[in-house]
C-alpha cells in the first residue's frame, strides 16, 4: 500500500480551537482503520521554539489519495476549521 504525506498548517491564531478540539482528533487518529488509512507515524508541527503547536504531519498507508483525503475532510481539526492549509502527496519513503 503506497504511502502520503499530510502537512496541515494551522491557521493564524488557530491555537485555542486547536485545544478544544484536540481529545476528539486524537480519538479520530486512533481510530484510522476506519477511515481506510493507516498511520505509520503523526504528531504535531511546533513553532521553532517548541512552545506552540502550529500545525498537523502525518504519514499513513492508504490504497490512493482519495481515501486519504476523505479521512482528512472527517478529521475534526479540518471539520472545526483548525487547518489553514491541508497538503497531501504520495510518498517514497526510502530509509527508516
């Protein structure tokens, strides 16, 4: 199964939605094979300081892109309107 990329970039001063919304995104990411994905590895973007979280970086397994963008748009960080930017590309992963 091919891998994607997701780099979701909050938007400005998203911090505080992000917060109230953060128990119910985790217990969506936990629940990936649901969604048709798989998470090989995700976590947070931090500000250069490691003091904020700005953002979301996820790789998963999935059969094609569509079915990755489906799980972002169910995601309740996008739903709640916490990602500005949502980028998804296939990915070679080629060490590690």
């Amino acid at each position: 199964m091919p891998h994607f990329a997701i780099h979701a970039l909050d938007k400005p001063d998203a911090l505080s939605l992000r917060l109230e919304h953060y128990a119910d995104h985790r217990a969506f990411v936990e629940a990936e094979a649901s969604h048709g994905v798989a998470v090989v590895f995700s976590g947070p973007l931090q500000s250069d300081d490691g003091e904020v979280m700005v953002g979301s970086l996820f790789i998963v397994d999935a059969p094609d892109r569509d079915t990755v963008q489906r799980f972002i748009e169910a995601d309740p960080f996008q739903r709640a309107g916490v990602w500005g930017v949502v980028q998804i590309n296939r990915f070679h992963k080629r060490k590690g």
